[in-house]
C-alpha cells in the first residue's frame, strides 16, 4: 500500500542531484531522465537475472514501475523555467503525481475479470493464486482499496498528494546535496603566492 508513496520520494533524490551537476555545469536539461533510465536498466536486468532465469517466474508478471513521465515532465520545467525553485514545486510535485497514473498501463489490465473454474476472478487474483509471492499482481487491487489509517482510507488520490508534497521537499534537499557534493573546484596561486580555492563556473562563461 506505501508503494505509490515512497517510490516516488525515494525516486527523486539521486534525479535532484544529477539535475544540479548536469543544469549547472553543463546546462544539460535531462538528469531526471538519464536517472529514471538508469534505474528502469537495473531493474530489468535484476528481473531477468533474479526472476526468471534464477527462478522462472513470468517476465511478464514483474515488470518494474517507471518514473519516466514525472522525471520527463521535471526536466522540461527546469529547460523552461531554468529556476530550481520552480523545478522543485512544479516538476517535484508533477513526479509525485505522475507515478500512479503513469504506471496504470502496467498494471491495469490486471483489473479485467475473467471465469477460472466457474469463478469470476480478475486477471490479478487468478495470476496470485497460480504464481504465489509477496507483491504481485493479487495485491494490486489493494492498491486501490487499501486502508492506510493515516489517510482516512482513501489511498491513492491522497497518497499521490502526499508523495507529491514530498517529492517537493526531497528535491529541495536533494538539490544542495547535489551543490555540496558535485560542484568542482580547483586551486589559483595568485601574483604573491596567496593560494585561493575557486569554483568551477566555465558553464557560465566566466574565466578562473
């Protein structure tokens, strides 16, 4: 039930810091992306390897959630606006709010009913009972109808809000992270041997 919460707040930390190193240094408007990407790559691999050689379970009942309509949308507000605070309100809340519905195409089909042995079943309960395992698609459906006490019980619209707020903040955070930790520096001996430390703006057309 916290899947449409946390993946998105957990999603955006690496994005916001990748956006600041590839936006300041080198204007390059696609870290969400190239993140998002990256991620999808693991996953997929990490499906293939530990789902269906190592044990043969159906490819097709793992698919791995995607982030890349928030990340998408997020890149294209920070191209636009060029303002991180904007990037964070905007793109941070989009990327909160697009992660349920840009996974519907996923897992949707799995709502359609169908007759297994003179019972009507969804494609999600019938494809649990004959693959059993802690987090497939018989437990979409409580996706939707789950009971998260702390929203009243109305799941997923809340829960998109919610992440959306805190993807917000994430990135806020995420984003000086990113300044500390991914802006370069070098050192200039001056006429009188004063050694200053200096950083690196050539992305914005200044000389050292």
């Amino acid at each position: 039930q916290w899947w449409p919460v946390v993946t998105p707040i957990v999603g955006i930390t690496y994005c916001a810091a990748i956006m600041y190193y590839l936006w300041v240094n080198y204007r390059l408007p696609f870290g969400a992306t190239l993140c998002v990407v990256c991620l999808l790559t693991g996953e997929w691999l990490t499906r293939y390897w530990g789902f269906y050689w190592w044990s043969h379970y159906p490819i097709s009942f793992v698919f791995p959630s995607t982030m890349i309509p928030g990340a998408l949308v997020m890149d294209t507000v920070m191209l636009l606006t060029r303002n991180w605070m904007i990037t964070a309100l905007v793109g941070g809340g989009a990327f909160g709010l697009l992660f349920y519905p840009g996974n519907w195409p996923i897992f949707g089909p799995t709502h359609l009913p169908l007759v297994a042995e003179g019972v009507l079943l969804s494609v999600a309960d019938y494809t649990g009972f004959l693959y059993v395992r802690t987090g497939t698609p018989e437990y979409v459906r409580n996706i939707e109808q789950g009971s998260l006490r702390t929203f009243g019980g109305h799941t997923t619209v809340i829960a998109s809000f919610f992440a959306a707020f805190v993807s917000m903040l994430m990135f806020c955070l995420w984003w000086y992270f990113g300044k500390l930790y991914c802006t370069a520096f070098f050192y200039v001996k001056g006429a009188r041997g004063r050694v200053t430390m200096k950083n690196d703006v050539t992305a914005f057309g200044e000389e050292g």
